[in-house]
C-alpha cells in the first residue's frame, strides 16, 4: 500500500449544509385565528368606508381617542375589534 502524500490534505473540511426547499420563510410568530379574523374584518370594513389611503393612515396611525393604533387594538381583542368598528363608523363620510 501506498503512504499518503504529504501534498494531500488527510481530512477535508465539512461541507456547508445547505438548507432544503421546504426551509420556513416565516421566522415571526403568525397571528392566532380569531387575531386574523378580527384584523380582517377591520381592515375591510374601513377599506370599504373610509377608503384605501384613509383607510392605511388610519389603521397604523396612533389614536389618541382609542388609545394606541387602530390595528393593534382590533388584534388583540374583541373589545379592542369593537372599539375600532366604532371609530371607523365615526368617521364615515356623510351622504
């Protein structure tokens, strides 16, 4: 048998591993289904009231009348969801 080589590299280094395609593309936690629903039913009850950029400006916006930001309110509960299905009412154009 032959001796190795002193030229050759007696082990080679670890491949890289490599993430598959099933990989998560998430890493944020996803919100809970009733979350999902409330934050759904927000958004498309100002969208059809107030309108698309009325609509975004108020949803992220703070509120001082409700206390924090209109979408973080209706996600986190029930009587947060009500309370901004009112404040978009409020606003609603007359006609």
């Amino acid at each position: 048998m032959t001796e190795p080589s002193a030229d050759v590299p007696q082990s080679l280094p670890a491949k890289p591993t490599r993430q598959g395609p099933f990989r998560r593309k998430f890493t944020a936690v996803r919100l809970a289904p009733e979350s999902a629903e409330r934050q759904s039913r927000v958004a498309l009850l100002a969208w059809n009231v107030l309108g698309g950029e009325q609509a975004m400006a108020f949803l992220n916006a703070h509120d001082e009348a409700l206390g924090g930001r209109p979408l973080d309110l209706a996600v986190a509960s029930a009587d947060g969801c009500a309370a901004v299905e009112r404040a978009i009412a409020a606003r609603a154009p007359a006609g």
